[in-house]
C-alpha cells in the first residue's frame, strides 16, 4: 500500500477513510496544503515563499531536512534526480536573510567555530603566507595565501 500524497510505501494507513502516511497526515493537520509537484530543474514556492517539494508537494522553511527525514535522501542525491543546480537554495528567502544577519552580528560565533572545528586545516594569522587583512565591510578576516618568501 502506498500513501496517497506522496507514494511513499507504508504498512498501515492513519486514517481509515483514504491511505494516508504519519508525515502526511501531520503536515495536512498542522494546516499545510498539498501543492503539485514542482518540474525537474526548477525550484517552486507556494503562497508562503516556501520551497516546495519535488516528490511529494509539501512546502517547508527547509526542504533539506524534510528531504533527509521523509524521502530518505541526501541533498545532493535530491539535487542530482532532479537536475537542479549545486548552489540553488532549498530554503525560504526570510530564512536566509535571518541565518546572514545571525553570521555578519556574530562573526567571533564563527571565527571560534573554525577555530575549533579543524585547527590543522585553517589558517594561523601569524603564518607569514596569511595576509591577516579584515573585510571592511563585514568585519570579518579575508584569508589569502601568498608565496611562503613574501614578508608582511
């Protein structure tokens, strides 16, 4: 038996009136509505400037984590079935406009992050190829490797 909204396999319906799966049935309960399935290669957003979902139709903030969750698939993986650029965005404008503000208020959030997440691999500022220059606009070190015989 597949589920009706997005033909997912399933063993057992929610409801007893049509062949529906758990994921269906609380997005539709939570007041989300069903969109038709948005064509290979292009992204569609519903009335709430929302992505919608290839397979299914479901709208969300972020597609990415309803793609891993509900369709059991990676977002590369998503992005190559459906022939969709690497760098489009599977996420709602606001909410990149909201993570951008977070990262350009927070830049010591992010400095410390790359710090921590692989000291061998980033750069020092007092390697003598690192420029050690600030972007001026965002406040926010630039990273540029000369030649290792270049002095400051």
């Amino acid at each position: 038996m597949r589920c009706v909204l997005c033909l997912e396999p399933i063993s057992k319906s929610v409801l007893r009136s049509r062949p529906i799966c758990q994921a269906c049935y609380q997005y539709e309960r939570k007041g989300g509505r069903i969109n038709e399935p948005s064509p290979k290669g292009v992204i569609t957003f519903d009335q709430d400037n929302n992505p919608i979902c290839h397979i299914c139709g479901q709208a969300h903030k972020k597609l990415g984590g309803h793609i891993y969750w509900h369709h059991h698939m990676t977002v590369a993986e998503y992005k190559e079935r459906y022939k969709l650029n690497a760098i489009d965005q599977l996420t709602c404008p606001s909410y990149r406009s909201v993570m951008r503000e977070h990262v350009l208020n927070h830049p010591e959030v992010i400095e410390n992050n790359l710090r921590v997440a692989g000291t061998p691999t980033r750069y020092n500022p007092r390697d003598p190829r690192c420029t050690g220059r600030r972007n001026r606009k965002y406040k926010t070190p630039v990273v540029s490797f000369a030649p290792a015989d270049t002095n400051r």
